[in-house]
C-alpha cells in the first residue's frame, strides 16, 4: 500500500531552499564556535543571548518551510472519508449470565448504556436495526433512522436463558435484508456490519462459526465483542454457577466473517470498544490529495515561527 505521493512531484527540488537555510546557520553557528578573531564578523549575525531560542526559531523556520513544500507538491495519502450511507445491526446477548455484576452495575445494563452511546457516535444518515438473543433470536427494530425507537428498545431488554449466537447472526443477516436499495445506486444494498456484543458460549441452535462464515459470504463483517471477567458468576438455586467469557469463540466469529474481535470488562472500556468501531464502520479509507492538512501543519509551525522570533528580538520590562 503507498503511504503517500505527490501529484506534483517536481515541485519537490523546492525543498532545496530550506536545506540552504539550514546549512548556512550551521555555518554560522560553527564559525561562531571557533577561537579566532575574525567570528567577530559574523557575530552580529547570531546574537549572543539565549542561543537555545536562536536554534528553536530556526528550526521551526525550516520545518515550517519543508511542510509548506510538501502541501505545494500536492501530497496524497489514505485518508477517512465519512460513509454517505450504512446499516449496522447491533446484536446484544440478553441471556441470564448477562445478570452477573462483575461489570457494575451488572453485564447487561452496562452493555444497554454503551450500546445506546454508540447510536450517537454513527452519522446520522446510518440505517442501525437492533436483534437480541438467547435461546433464540428476533429483530427488535427493524433497520431504521430513528434513534430514540432503538434507544428505547434497547433500554427495555430482558434477560432469557441460553445462548444461541449463531442464531443471532442469522436474524441479523434478515433484518439486513429489510434495508431498502440504495437510492443513487438502485439494486444494491449499502454496506453493512453487525456488532455483536456477548459473554458466553453457543449452547443452542445453529453453529457460530457457519454463520460468521455465511455472513463473511454476503460480505457482512461481524465485530464482536466478548464483555465480562473470568471471574463472573451468577446464583442459581443459592449456589453461585461461574459464567466466564468465551474468548475464543468470539475470535473465531470475527475472523471468519472478515471482521475484528475486541474484549471489554468494564463499561468505559465497553464504551471505547464501540467508538472505535463507529470509527471502523463510519468511514473509508480513500487515497486522495490531502493538500489542506499540510497547509494547516505549515501555518500551525509559521505561527510558532513568529512567536518565537518576537520572543527572541522582544526586549521585556
């Protein structure tokens, strides 16, 4: 992959006149460290005070002029650019080991308070379709715009037994086909991704590693997220029953379907687990000029430039 380009590339020998810069003050710089008599005529033009704010003024000049070059050159690099259109399918596990409260105040409330932060990290043209899972699965909110109605949904969720993921990926793969065709492109579907957050194993239904396969097929990535400690547990008949996470499976999920796995065991770490997937599926990476970001680089340094030159020539009460 090419970091970077120049769609001027010629416009690069202009990089000449800063090197100038830089080896004529360190002409200067040496001369004025020798011990004869003739740096006396050289020494007007380096004043003795303060030689570190000399050196600083100069070096931000020169990297200032470098940066100013590179943005004349026209660079060009991968970039984000923000997706115009997407639907995402949050996927929560809601079965009775989301109860256990080694995630204060416990798994499943903490999962309802991130995922409903994550809806405000998407670009508000993002389709978002809410599927929960136990036993089995069901589409809750159908894909849609509407955040409060998957807010809301995702605040009423209820715990139920068993743990079927495969099935979960499956409902998800449905309300993906629920999403209407992309206007400026009619008869595909925008891209999709689901996030499925849980903190166990299958133990019923279809398998999920066919259907991380039979979504990586329809090109739908699914990032999961195995929340909780090892030491979780709940308490079944007064006695308390471990539910560790299943690392493992999770992983296998995400590789299989071209996604990414991610572990969290507290909410603040649930919560940059979901930002940095709104950062994943929110953008593309595109390789385009990225002339502006050089410019603001070589402004950024020319301020500083005048900052430390004033500082440098300023005679302070």
């Amino acid at each position: 992959m090419t970091l970077i380009a120049f769609g001027r590339p010629g416009r690069l020998w202009w990089l000449l006149v800063p090197l100038a810069f830089l080896v004529v003050y360190l002409i200067v710089v040496i001369w004025r460290r020798q011990p004869r008599q003739s740096r006396n005529e050289l020494k007007s033009l380096l004043p003795s005070s303060r030689p570190w704010k000399q050196h600083l003024a100069m070096g931000l000049s020169v990297v200032s002029m470098v940066a100013m070059v590179l943005a004349f050159a026209q660079p060009k690099a991968y970039h984000d650019v923000p997706r115009d259109r997407a639907t995402i399918v949050v996927a929560i596990d809601v079965s009775k080991s989301m109860v256990a409260t080694d995630v204060e105040p416990s798994r499943l409330s903490a999962a309802k308070t991130a995922a409903k932060d994550f809806l405000g990290d998407l670009p508000p043209r993002f389709n978002v379709s809410l599927v929960k899972f136990a036993a089995s699965a069901q589409i809750v909110v159908p894909p849609t715009t509407d955040r409060a109605a998957v807010s809301t949904a995702i605040s009423n969720l209820q715990v139920l037994p068993s743990t079927a993921i495969g099935e979960g990926i499956y409902s998800s793969l449905n309300a993906l086909k629920l999403v209407p065709d992309d206007p400026k492109h009619p008869g595909q579907k925008p891209p999709a991704a689901i996030v499925l957050l849980s903190d166990g194993a299958t133990n019923v239904g279809r398998t999920s590693l066919q259907a991380a396969k039979d979504s990586g097929h329809e090109h739908v990535p699914v990032y999961t997220i195995a929340y909780g400690t090892a030491s979780g547990y709940v308490v079944e008949g007064g006695q308390r029953q471990p539910v560790p996470v299943n690392h493992y499976e999770l992983a296998a999920v995400a590789k299989a379907s071209g996604g990414e796995k991610f572990s969290a065991e507290s909410l603040g770490q649930l919560s940059d687990v979901y930002k940095s997937i709104a950062e994943s599926v929110g953008y593309d990476k595109v390789f385009g000029e990225v002339t502006d970001k050089y410019v603001g680089v070589a402004l950024a340094l020319m301020v500083l430039t005048a900052v430390s030159v004033v500082t440098l020539c300023a005679r302070w009460p």
